[in-house]
C-alpha cells in the first residue's frame, strides 16, 4: 500500500492500536473503503485473532462490510467454535452469503457450534442448493434439531423460539433445585426462569431463579413454582408473542405443542428483534417492496417482489393521467393551474400518510376493536378537515397574492382542504379495508393512498377550478 502524505503509511497507526481500539477503526475502515480494511487483515493474521477474541460482534461488523470472498477466507482461519461466535452475530442474510463462499463441511462445522435456533435462521437464509448441501453434512442429531425449527414459519413462536431450555422435575425440593442449576449453569445462559415438567415432560409450572435463592431448601418445588404458566403454540404469530411478553412484563415464555409438552422458550431479546423486524417489513411493505427483503437479497428476488407493485403503481399512474386530460380545456385557458397542481397532492398525501402512520401504528398492537372503526375513520377525517381548512386558507392566501386572482387563490385554498380530509379519510380507510379483507394493512397500503391523493389532488382540483373559474 503506498505512503500517506507525509510519508508515513497508515497501516503502522493501525498496528498499534489495542484490540477494542483496532476493531473500531476496522470497523470505519470497512465500510469507509473494503478493499483496504480486506488487504490489512489479510497481511495482519494475527491482529484479527485478537480482535474475534476481544469482540466477536466487532468482527461481524467488520465481515459484514467487506466482500464475501475476502470474509469467507478470514472466518476460515478461524476455529469453529469462535466462527460460529461471529456467525450469530451477523445478519444472517450476510452470514449465509458468506458460508456459501465455503465448503460445506466447513461451513456445517460451524454452523454445529451454534444454537440449533441461530442455525435454522441462517440456514433459512441461504439459496436452495447451498442450503441442501449445508443440511447434508450436518451431524444427525443436530440436523434434526435444525429441520424442526425450520418446519415453522419464520414469523411464528416455534420460529423465534430456542430448544435450548433449561427444566426441572416436578416433586423435587428447592435445595435439590439449586443444586441442579449449579450443574445447569455451564449449559445455558438464560436462567431467569427456569420451567418446571412432569415425566412426559409437560409444563407444569415456571419458578424464577430469585424465588429459588430465598426459598428454604426442604420446601418442594411445587410450593414456590407459579402453576399453569401462560404459553403460547408453535404457531402463534409473533405480535402476539410480542403482546403477551408486554402485557405481563416477561423475560421469556414457554412453547408448548397440544398435549402442553415444552417445545422451547422465546426470550425478550428475541422479541425486541421480531418487533424491530415486523415494523420494517411494515415500511417496505407499504412502498410495495419485498416485506423480507434486505440489503443482502439476491436481485432476481428483488426484482421479482417489486415489479409487480411497481407496474401496478404505474397503471394508477395512467389513471390519473387520463382524469387530468379531461380537464385539458381549463388547464390552456388557466395554464397558471398546472403549476398549483402538484401543490395539492403533496398536502393531500401528506394528510393522508399521517393518518396511515397513526391507524397501522394502532393494529400492530391490536388496538383497534371492529366497534370503533367508525369512529376511528370519522376522527382521522375530522383533523384532516380542520387542518386543510387552515392549510387552505394560507395556501390560497399565497396564490391569490402570486396570481393576483382571488379566484384562484379560492380555488387552490378549497382544493387543498378538500384533498387534505379526502387524503386523512383514505389514509385511514385503505389499512383498514386490507385488514377485513385479511390482508396485512401495511401491503402497499402507501401506493393505493397515492391514487386516491393524486385524482383528488389533480383531477378534483381542476374540476373545482372549472366549476369556480
């Protein structure tokens, strides 16, 4: 690598950084310029030992950045057991690309030290032929593991939740309790809860680490444990999860099949994450984009998820187009109101997004009961109204100044007030409408809000202005 300005290179300040200080400037490195965060680590073996060890979630951040090619040979140098530590740490949209660069022992190595959770949600990311390769050199045991989880949808309990789980008999003591979580302690992490099952291992309580510490140590297990704890199906959506882990304050929750034997458990942390990921594919859903695409999608899948939104997008299009055209005698003796025109929609839309945001807002936590829809829908109109009459006095106050016409000024003012109600009330209506329908309220919801502000806002606009001018 040449020398810097002064003639120094800079790969020397890099070297005598601490671990944690080296991963951060790494980490910059990276994503500022890959190639040569890639030609450093590649020259500097033994710095990126120490940096996994200092941080292996640095480390992912940094593989993350940096090409495929050049991660798979650097987490190859690794032994698996700290690979897998990176692996987990990555999005596994990027970890699954990176294990395609490798061979698929290798790769079903590391994948074997992970949570059976962890693997099936990389797996699930991987293209078909690299998936039934990895499958295939999994050992037998943990392969089943694996094939369970991603039996289940990846937006259910059965697919959030982790086998990892740590259980007690029923009719022990809780000084045989402790000293049974003493041993428990160097298998699993999460301990907070801890689940009580029978001999067909069916949940039968739960009892909190804490009640074990100040419970006597003769007293049964049964007389501290909390019977009947809530659980959920494998099945069960994971809003759903999401609100009852709210609403009762849990750190984790059981999964159970219909005899009620525990399957696994989801922990807050895996919640917190569902939720994120539920929001973001709210977002791109509602702009017609893939609800679980990512920056690391294959672009034959991403094409395919948005050409048809966008083609439907362009046909709304032309249907405004051919609304405005009716109106072709106005606009040449009024040439001045294809100028106001897209003043209109963007206050209509803008109307009609803030409702949209606030009503989807609303179902994803359940918030809004069949009985109230009206009143929702009637609210949401209200303030659209009330605040396209104040946006329409000032706007129509701004373009009789501009035009020196109050009638024009008249008729950009009740246009706005009019698009801006219309746009609240769709804004509104369109999420609800996809929901009866049993749709997701967010699926483009956006793209059908702008066909309704567009004609308003272009083809109701110059029908007020023929009407008035």
């Amino acid at each position: 690598m040449p020398a810097g300005p002064s003639g120094h290179n800079p790969h020397v300040k890099l070297r005598l950084l601490r671990p944690r200080d080296l991963a951060i400037a790494l980490r910059e490195l990276a994503r500022r310029d890959p190639k040569e965060a890639e030609d450093y680590l590649d020259t500097h073996q033994e710095q990126w030992g120490a940096l996994v060890d200092a941080d292996p979630h640095d480390a992912a951040d940094i593989l993350e950045a940096i090409d495929e090619e050049a991660a798979a040979d650097l987490i190859s140098s690794l032994e698996a057991g700290l690979a897998a530590e990176i692996i987990e740490e990555m999005q596994d949209e990027a970890a699954a690309d990176v294990l395609e660069e490798l061979a698929p022992d290798a790769a079903a190595a590391m994948l074997a030290e992970m949570p059976a959770d962890e693997a099936a949600d990389v797996v699930a990311a991987l293209e078909p032929e690299a998936r039934e390769a990895l499958l295939e050199a999994l050992p037998g045991e943990y392969l089943a593991r694996v094939e369970r989880l991603l039996a289940y949808a990846p937006d259910s309990a059965g697919g959030l939740m982790s086998t990892n789980v740590a259980t007690l008999p029923s009719g022990i003591t809780t000084g045989e309790a402790i000293e049974a979580l003493r041993r428990l302690h160097e298998t699993y992490e999460d301990l907070s809860y801890v689940y009580v099952v029978d001999d067909a291992q069916r949940l039968v309580g739960v009892v909190s680490f804490r009640e074990l510490v100040f419970a006597r140590p003769g007293q049964g297990l049964d007389q501290v444990m909390v019977e009947h704890p809530v659980a959920v199906r494998p099945d069960t959506d994971r809003e759903e999860v999401a609100d009852i882990i709210q609403r009762y304050g849990y750190f984790s929750l059981p999964v159970v099949d219909e005899r009620r034997a525990l399957l696994g458990m989801i922990g807050v942390d895996d919640v917190i994450e569902a939720v994120q990921q539920e929001a973001t594919e709210d977002i791109a859903a509602m702009v017609g984009a893939g609800p679980d695409e990512t920056l690391y999608t294959p672009v034959r899948r991403s094409m395919r998820e948005r050409l048809p939104w966008i083609l439907v997008n362009m046909t709304l299009a032309f249907l405004v187009a051919a609304a405005v055209s009716m109106f072709e005698p106005v606009i040449e003796r009024l040439a001045v109101l294809a100028a106001y025109m897209p003043v209109v929609a963007t206050l209509g839309g803008n109307s009609g997004n803030q409702s949209q945001a606030v009503v989807i807002r609303a179902m994803a936590v359940q918030s809004v009961p069949p009985h109230l829809v009206r009143r929702v829908i009637a609210r949401q109109a209200t303030v659209g109204l009330a605040n396209g009459l104040a946006v329409g006095v000032v706007s129509g106050g701004i373009a009789a100044a501009a035009t020196g016409s109050i009638r024009i000024g008249a008729v950009i003012g009740a246009a706005a007030a009019t698009n801006m109600a219309v746009g609240s009330l769709a804004g509104t209506g369109i999420p609800i409408l996809l929901d009866r329908l049993g749709q997701d309220p967010a699926l483009a919801s956006n793209i059908f809000l702008t066909l309704v502000t567009d004609m308003m806002g272009f083809a109701g606009f110059l029908g007020i202005a023929t009407l008035l001018l």
